[in-house]
C-alpha cells in the first residue's frame, strides 16, 4: 500500500458558503444552481494506493487541517502497517 498526502478538494457555494464533496453526487439541481459552486482546496487528506492500482481518499475520519497532522497520521501509519509514504 502507498500513501500521499494531497490537498483535500471540495465544493463550495459561493453565496451560501455550503460544501459538499466532490465524491457524492453533485450539490445542485439546475445549471443555474451550477454556476454557483466552485472547487476549493481546504484542509488535507491522505490517498491510499493498492498494489493492484486501486485509489481510497481519506482515512475515515475528518480532514486534516495542517500538513503536519496529516504527515503525523503517515508516520503512525506506515510504522504499523508497514505501507510506504510517499512525501
């Protein structure tokens, strides 16, 4: 198993400021609604990668909102897994 970190990407509204993921469905109804939602970066997560070429975002629990929590998650990590951290 392979581990990065990579910067956690979301939509967001631009007038009622809600987000939602990028891997749910979409967060509006109309193309009108559309115009209003943007793709920001906030926060990190971590992508798992499988031997057999397979891709996980996220670990189960909430982002991370610094790069040294997210670096301290892949040491704790890689060390009882023995999965390799690419950083």
């Amino acid at each position: 198993m392979q581990i990065e970190i990579v910067k956690r990407k979301i939509w967001k509204n631009k007038l009622t400021h809600r987000t939602a993921s990028l891997y749910g469905a979409v967060p509006w109804l109309t193309f009108n609604e559309k115009m209003d939602w943007e793709v920001v970066e906030h926060g990190w997560t971590v992508k798992f990668t499988s031997p057999s070429g397979s891709v996980t975002y996220g670990c189960g629990q909430p982002p991370f909102e610094t790069l040294e929590e997210a670096e301290e998650f892949c040491k704790n990590h890689t060390s009882v897994t023995g999965s390799h951290w690419i950083n």
